[in-house]
C-alpha cells in the first residue's frame, strides 16, 4: 500500500466507491467500466506471476499432445523435405494455440474471479475515519 499518492479529491468529492475495496473514488479515478480502483487493479497485476506459472502448468501438457497428435495424423503426408517443414509448422501451430487457449482460459476466470470479490477489510486507518467525531 501506499504506492499511490492519495488523491484529495478521492475523499472530498466521492464520486463513486471501488466495488471491490470500496475505497472512494473522485471522477477522474473513476475506474472504467469491467475494472476497478488503482490499488486492486495493482493486486491483480501482481498475481499475474502466480497465474503465469498456473498457465505454465495447465498449458503446456495439452499443448505438446495436440503438437504430438497433429505430428501423428501429418507424417504419413510428410514426404520430403518440403512436407517434413510443412507438418513440423503445422504441429507447432497446433500447440502454441492449445496452449493460448488455455492461457485465455485462465486469464478470463481470473479476471472473472477478481471482478467477483467484494467487501474486503477496511484498513484501520479508514475504519477509524468512518466513524462518527464527536
Ligand atoms: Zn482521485
Ligand atoms: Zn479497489
């Protein structure tokens, strides 16, 4: 936290709240539409490590059986050196897009799942300012 300088604005002129973290937003830190405030987006940037090396694991199995399978069904007509090239492009096609469907696939339910998430604990400090002076 603290990464970002607090906007004045944000506190005395709440236009709209995160809908994850609920922290108040001014106009100009409106987050568009499908996204939220500066510091959850942030939290998302930085699970994107975790979801790379979940990519990495999810992706790369079915990516080398389509690249094995598509090798299978091509190497009968593979003939020469001019087919070998061919279904060698072919295979490798196959596989880098298996394995970018699935990296859609994860960054889609990720994003999904973070779009979900709601009402996290306030930080102390806020906590401590929502309450009534007296
Ligand atoms: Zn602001
Ligand atoms: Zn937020």
């Amino acid at each position: 936290m603290g990464a970002f300088r607090r906007c004045p604005e944000c506190e005395e002129h709440t236009f709209t709240r995160c809908a994850r973290c609920e922290a108040p937003l001014c106009r100009r830190h409106q987050p568009r539409a499908q996204a939220r405030c500066r510091a959850c987006e942030r939290e998302y940037q930085e699970s994107a490590l975790l979801r790379n090396r979940m990519k990495a694991v999810l992706g790369l199995p079915p990516a080398a059986l389509a690249t094995t399978a598509v090798f299978a069904i091509l190497l009968p007509f593979g003939a020469g050196i001019g087919g070998a090239i061919i279904v060698a492009a072919a295979a490798a096609l196959a596989g880098s897009g298996t394995a970018a469907t699935v990296f859609r696939a994860v960054d889609r339910s990720a994003r999904a799942q973070f779009l979900r998430e709601h009402g996290l604990p306030l930080p102390e400090a806020r906590v401590v300012r929502l309450l009534p002076r007296g």
